[in-house]
C-alpha cells in the first residue's frame, strides 16, 4: 500500500528526476496531459494491438498443440518439456535472439526468405516502421504459447475420458466431440489464460527495449517503453508515473471484464 500511494501522490506533482525544488502539487495535469500526448496513443495503441493478435494466437496455436497431445503416446513425456523450454528463457535474452535472427545483414529469417525467394533482398525488419512490430510479436508468441499449452493440457486432462468414449461409441465426429464436450469443459479455463495473458501484454517490456527500444519513431513503442523512458530516460518522473498508473487501469479493467466472463460461463 505504501509504495503504490506514494507513487500515486507523486504523479501529482510535477516532480523531475535529480532535479531539486520539484515536486509541487498539480492535481491530475500530468494525467489531462498524457490523454492528449500523440506517443501515448501510439503506445496504447500498440499494446493493444500486440494483445489481441498475440493473445488469440497463443490462445488457439496451445489449445490445437495441446489436443494434440491430448493422448498418451510414446515420447509425450519428453515432448512436453521441450515445449515447455520457451517459457523459462529470460525475456531479455528472448529479445536478443530474435533482434539477432531478424538482423538485417545476419539474420537466419532474411536468409531463409530469400532463399526460398519469398522476398528479393533482406528486410530491415526492425528499423522499417510498417515491419518493426512483426519480429516483436513472432517472439512474444514463442515464448508464451507453451503456457497456454500447459494450461490447456491440465484442462484436458479434467475431461472425463468415459463421457469421452461413450460420445464415440454414440457415433459423434472428432469435431463434435470437441465442440460439444471438450470446447464446452475448457471455456473457462480459455478464459483464466485469455485474463493473465492480457493483463501480461499490458506490462511488455523487456522484448520491445532490447529489440527497437520502442523505434523506430516510436512505431513501435507499448505502455512499457513509454514509462520506462519518460520516467527514467527523459527524467520526467511524474509524468511517467501517471502513464503507469492508466496502465494500471487498463489492467485491472481487463481483469474485472475478463473475470466476469469465466463466472458466466461457470455459472
């Protein structure tokens, strides 16, 4: 509770970072000032745009991996904890090793699309404005599909195998077993994922900095880089406090949304 009202009294004041005599009270005008602030829109806009179509992919990319690996077959034991790897790389060194796999002169994804001639010559993939936040999403995917897949396989395993079978004595398709008893048993589970994963894009940095440290011209800046870069890089602390905390909002927002849908559909 202290950290947050403190911070909170200090997105109030007009304080600069290591600079003395500021401070003073200002009310909300470092909040009416960043609602009209362009690289703020830009940053929201991004943000959500990163959640919907990481979001969904994830979503459905796990959920098709984990039916698939619904069923006990030789090797799933140790197929699952290869998947799972992704998750337990530091995201920092994630945004390394994609800024090195989409480097324009080295990068291995360059020289695979030209060598199947998919492009004619290599692609600045971070510095070109309508291309810089594919890489960024591509590696944002990598690395958080598997906890959906896990999440996902948990929920399947919940499915009780004898309604399964008796569906399939009962003559009803692969597909209507899924629409029917699968889809209709992890729903809620879908929406647990679809509620932390979001509220996990809102908070995105470490990828974003490391790989185009929100470049170029902002295009591909999130709620994370224009906090982070407002507050400590331009000083502007209070200001930046302000934007965290409508990012806070937004979170919270999400959740309480999302929350609800999983009680409709549990109730």
């Amino acid at each position: 509770i202290i950290p947050l009202v403190n911070s909170f009294y200090l997105s109030l004041t007009n304080y600069v970072l290591l600079q003395p005599g500021t401070g003073k009270f200002i009310g909300f005008e470092n909040y009416v000032k960043i609602l009209f602030d362009p690289v703020f829109h830009q940053a929201l806009k991004n943000t959500l745009l990163l959640m919907i179509i990481a979001v969904n992919l994830e979503l459905w990319i796990g959920l098709g991996i984990a039916l698939l690996l619904y069923k006990e077959f030789p090797g799933r034991s140790i197929i699952i904890p290869l998947l799972v790897t992704p998750m337990t790389v530091a995201p920092i060194v994630v945004g390394l090793q994609f800024k090195w796999l989409f480097n324009e002169v080295y990068g291995v994804v360059n020289y695979i699309l030209t060598e199947l001639r998919i492009i004619n010559e290599p692609l600045a993939w971070l510095v070109q404005p309508n291309i810089a936040l594919i890489p960024i999403l591509i590696a944002e995917i990598w690395q958080w599909t598997p906890f959906v897949i896990l999440i996902m396989i948990a929920g399947l395993q919940s499915v009780l195998r004898d309604i399964m079978e008796a569906a399939e004595i009962d003559g009803a398709s692969a597909f209507q077993r899924f629409r029917y008893i699968i889809f209709s048993h992890i729903k809620p589970i879908l929406w647990i994922a679809l509620t932390i994963r979001s509220i996990d894009v809102v908070r995105l940095f470490d990828i974003v900095q490391i790989m185009t440290g929100g470049g170029p011209a902002h295009t591909t800046e999130v709620l994370g880089t224009f906090i982070y870069r407002t507050a400590l890089v331009d000083r502007q602390f209070s200001y930046g406090l302000a934007g965290a905390y409508i990012a806070m909002l937004i979170s919270l927002f999400f959740a309480w949304y999302l929350f609800r849908q999983v009680k409709k559909v549990v109730e």
